[in-house]
C-alpha cells in the first residue's frame, strides 16, 4: 500500500473544488473484478493512483 498521498488527496474540499475535481458517484457494475488488474490499468492508461479500500477503489479525478 502506498505510503504517501499525492497532491490532490492532501487538498482541502475547497481546493479541490477550485482545481475543478470533481465527486464521483459509485455504481455497482459487476460481480466481481480483478482489482489489481483493474488498478494497473487505470493507473497506466488514465494516469491516475487508485486507492483501494475494502472492496472499492478510489480515485480523484480532473474534470
């Protein structure tokens, strides 16, 4: 697990509202994935750091 947050996740609310990140609703979408696979993929095709948190990843996105 990463042991450092990156820039966006140490922003306070209204940072992240200014920078234009924007909430992001969660849907259920499947029985089951492959979450590191999944991970990987986001991580080097969108440029994002997924987190992962009990059965969910989480990532701050740019709008």
């Amino acid at each position: 697990m990463r042991e450092h947050k990156s820039t966006t996740e140490r922003m306070t609310k209204a940072e992240r509202r200014r920078a234009g990140c924007h909430r992001i609703t969660a849907y259920w979408l499947a029985d089951g994935f492959r979450m590191k696979l999944l991970a990987n993929f986001l991580e080097c095709e969108h440029n994002v750091i997924p987190r992962s948190f009990d059965e969910a990843l989480y990532v701050c996105t740019r709008g």
